[in-house]
C-alpha cells in the first residue's frame, strides 16, 4: 500500500483529528464564555444586592430628618422664633435637595445598568482633574473615601494647592459611590 492510498489515509487522519480539536477547541470556548457569562451576572446581583442595602439607608435618613424637622415645625410652630423656624425649613431643603440628588444618582447608575453601559475605573492625576475647571470658586469638591481618611486628607491637600472651591465635603464611602471604590480607595466629584 503506497502512494495515493496511504496519502487519502493520512490525509483522512489529519482531517478528522483536526475537526476533533476543532470541535473540543470551540466546546471549550462555549464554557469559558458561559463561565465568564455567569460571573457577570453574579457580580451584577452582588451588585444591585449592595446597592439595595445602602439605599435602604441613603433613603431613610434625609427622609426620617425631614419628617422630624416638618414635625417640629407643625407641632411648635407658634413657639418657634423666626430664627428656628428658618432653621427647621433649611434642615428641611438641604435634606430634600440631597434625597433628590441620590435618586437622581440612583436612575443614573439604573439607566446605565440597563443600557448595557459599563462604570470603569480609573486612576487619574488630581492636576488633570483640576486643570480642565472653570469657575472652581463657585464649585464643591466631594471627596468620599472607602476606609482611608488619611489618603483622603492628602487628596484634599493636594487639590487645594491647585485650586479654590466654595465648599469642600470629605465623608466615607456611602451608598452608590461604595459600589466604584475598593477598600481604601477615593472618589472624587466636582
């Protein structure tokens, strides 16, 4: 046996070894792709679960300070000076201006979940940052951290040698924003 029968063999050999590693080759991908296909969605549950747990929260405090400001004011309305009074109604509108900034936050982060968009992370220079500003005297600076007060400090620090803000707010991570950082880690919003 030689010549065109034994290359029709090996040929038929190679052939069909090849379409087996093709086949086993192209299952492997399909499982890898489920695999990875299931830890998104894992980590989107882990996510959304966190993020229930942190509105639960976020929600109730500017509202449970509301009603106890509106309460006060209905129930000693008569007694109050004008300068309690105003005070009570500020408590009110800053508590309602901030819940009305969290859901904003909230259908954001939703909307973004939903139209298949992804959040990415990345490191930038605090100068790059602060170098595309425009009227930074008239901004706030919002730096929250995840369990680093100290690296937050020096944040801060840094950006006021670069710029002046109107206000400047430094709190731990909280609801939404603990989503995006890692243990030790800063967020920064102008």
């Amino acid at each position: 046996m030689s010549g065109y029968p034994v290359t029709f063999v090996c040929m038929l050999i190679i052939t069909i070894t090849t379409s087996a590693m093709t086949t086993k080759l192209t299952r492997q991908d399909e499982m890898i792709a489920e695999r990875e296909r299931k830890l998104n969605e894992a980590e989107k549950e882990r996510i959304r679960a966190n993020l229930l747990r942190a509105i639960s929260h976020d929600l109730r405090t500017p509202l449970t300070s509301i009603i106890g400001s509106s309460a006060s004011y209905i129930e000693n309305h008569d007694e109050l000076d004008s300068s309690e009074k105003l005070e009570l109604i500020t408590t009110i509108h800053d508590d309602a201006n901030w819940l009305l900034n969290m859901v904003e936050n909230l259908l954001s982060v939703t909307r973004i979940q939903n139209d298949g968009h992804k959040v990415t992370k990345e490191p930038e220079l605090v100068e790059e940052v602060v170098s595309g500003l425009k009227d930074s005297e008239n901004r706030v600076l919002a730096i929250s951290h995840c369990n680093c007060p100290q690296r937050a400090k020096e944040v801060k620090e840094e950006i006021l040698k670069l710029a002046k803000f109107k206000k400047v707010v430094v709190v731990d991570t909280a609801g939404i924003s603990s989503m995006y950082a890692n243990d030790g880690g800063v967020i920064m919003a102008v």
